[in-house]
C-alpha cells in the first residue's frame, strides 16, 4: 500500500494509551481513544464510555521547545461547542499560556483569534477572526495551520477542513502559508529529507521528547512499503539525530520479526528490548510507542510483544489514560517547565 504525501491515512493520535488495549471513545460526536494494558496483547476495540458525568476528553495541539506539535489530552466542561471551544484552547492568552506551560509547551494561534465552524457532511468550514493573521514568522503559520486543522480531524464528523480568514478565502497567509486547498490531517512533524519523491511512503512514529514526559507524532518517509513491519522497523532505528527526541526502544534492540495476522500484530524483539521495562516509567512510553505505531493500519485490533519468541506478560495499571494526558504529566512532573 502506497501512501502519498497528500493522501495519507488520518493518523490516529487519538489512539492512545497507557499500556496496551485500545478502546474508542464515543461521544458528543467525537472520537477519543483509551488504552489498558491486557497481558501483552492490545485489542482495539469499540465500546462506549465517557470522560466524567460533566466533562468530555478533547485534543489540543500545543507547540514544544524543538518546534513540534504535540497532542495533548484534556477533559473540559461539556459543551455544545466542543469544536469551537477545543480552538479556543490554543489561542495565545495568559490563562492557556499557563495551562501549556505546566506541560513545557506553547500554544500556537495569535492573542484574540476568534472562530466560526461549521461542520456538514463530513467537512469543517472554519472561519479565523483577523486576529489569526499575525503570525510573527512562517513556520508560526504552518503550526497553526496545522494544529487547527489536526484538531477538528480528531472529531469522527470531520473528514476534512476548509479554512477562511476575516471572512474570506486566501490562497496563501502573509508568510506565504498556503491556505487555498483542503485539509485532512495527519502528517504531523514530516522529517526534514534531503531530497523527497512522490515514490516515497510515510508512516507516523512515535517518539519521547527530550524530557520523556511527552510523547511527539513524527512522519517519516519511507521508500519500502507503509505497512507495520516497516514502521516498526523505522520505530526501532529512532528518532533522526539532531531531533531532540530520545529513542522508544532500547539501542541495539532488534527486531526479529513483524507478523499481521487476522487482525493482530505480533513483534518479536530482541533481548535488548528488556532494558525497556527497567526504565523508571517501567516501560510505559515503549509500550505505547508500539501501540500508537501500529494502530494507525486499518485492520490491525491487536498487538502481541514478545522478546525472542516468548510472550511478554505486562501487568495492566490501575487506571486507563488518554495520550499525553494532562492530569498525568502534570501529576509526574507537577513542576513547570521553562521553555527557550
């Protein structure tokens, strides 16, 4: 399967976790996705849940240090408007720049922009305020870009986004940003190549930041096929050098084999991915590395990890998470995080 730069499945950074089973969250017309850890096996699996009696679960994408967009997971008071009100979340003011700080991240659209959103027959037509136009550089406007536009594609009404500013249809932003086309999300953080063909796949990574209280989407590109064996193969090399990601997997661990098989996954690593579960998080951010790697192929309901060959037994956690969960980053690292 060839995934070309403009078509590239959704990636499911709603798919989360906190070990290893996947359960999508239905509700108020949006998805959201849990994670538990079932022995070494994670089922991606249907159900119906909500957040809390008066709040629901929402994305955000905030900016980090190195320049990423990073999702982030957070429970808010119900509302009708929960499009319009997860935007509102990254606008630049002193009470969401406090909330993203507590994370060390940065929101991403201009003080005092406003939204409009309409959302029939699967697109969102998303009318910015004048405010969204004073973005200080060019890649201030791509992140914002494409945080809007990755949040709303969270939500299971939206397959695709239209973008408007003051009211009006632009072509391109004042930097250069083009804004004429039509956005489905995914994509986020493409890796810088030297040179990129339209022959060229991409598959999504999911790598620790630097500090390894976050947990960033990458796309890379590949020139074999996008399937699992692949990205978990490309999981297993790391982030590119001069990223300021840190590795999911041990160095050194192997894979030994990748197999897809009536829905579930099965990883073969090698001894070395033992050193995983001797990390202070007990190899939690591994774990759901893995999980988030390979949930984005349709079809896959299952990932089993083994290490040579022999089933690895992980004991579930007392309570489910959402990736990059707010209350849980901040309840590790309760300390605020200063950014450059």
């Amino acid at each position: 399967m060839k995934i070309k730069r403009a078509d590239i499945e959704r990636i499911l950074i709603l798919c989360a976790a906190v070990l290893v089973v996947v359960l999508a969250l239905r509700g108020n017309d949006q998805t959201t996705s849990q994670v538990l850890v079932e022995q070494s096996e994670i089922p991606v699996e249907q159900t119906a849940a909500t957040a809390g009696e008066n709040s629901q679960a929402t994305v955000v994408f905030y900016e980090d240090g190195d320049g990423y967009l990073v999702p982030v997971t957070r429970q808010i008071a119900k509302t009708d408007g929960i499009a319009k009100a997860t935007l509102s979340l990254m606008v630049k003011s002193s009470q969401n720049d406090m909330q993203a700080a507590r994370l060390g991240l940065r929101t991403v659209i201009p003080e005092g922009t406003t939204f409009d959103v309409d959302i029939k027959d699967g697109r969102a037509n998303v009318n910015l305020s004048k405010e969204a136009l004073n973005c200080a550089t060019a890649e201030q406007e791509a992140l914002m870009v494409d945080a809007v536009t990755n949040a709303l594609s969270c939500f299971s009404t939206v397959e695709e986004v239209t973008l408007e500013f003051d009211g009006q249809k632009r072509s391109k932003l004042s930097y250069g940003t083009d804004v004429s086309g039509v956005f489905s999300g995914g994509n986020l953080n493409l890796e810088t190549v030297e040179t990129f063909s339209d022959d060229a796949n991409l598959v999504q990574l999911y790598f620790p930041s630097q500090t390894g209280r976050l947990l960033v989407p990458v796309t890379r590109a590949v020139f074999s096929d996008a399937d699992v064996s692949t990205a978990i193969l490309e999981l297993a090399k790391g982030p590119q050098s001069a990223s300021g990601l840190e590795r999911a997997l041990p160095e050194n661990c192997g894979v030994k084999s990748v197999k897809l098989s009536g829905g579930v996954v099965t990883v073969d690593f090698s001894k070395e991915f033992k050193q995983a579960m001797e990390e202070t998080d007990g190899g939690k951010q591994a774990i759901r590395a893995i999980l988030f790697t390979c949930s984005q192929f349709p079809g896959v309901k299952k990932v089993e990890v083994m290490v040579d060959g022999e089933k690895q037994a992980m004991q579930p956690e007392s309570a489910t998470t959402f990736i990059n969960a707010e209350e849980e980053v901040i309840a590790q690292y309760p300390g605020v995080v200063e950014l450059d």
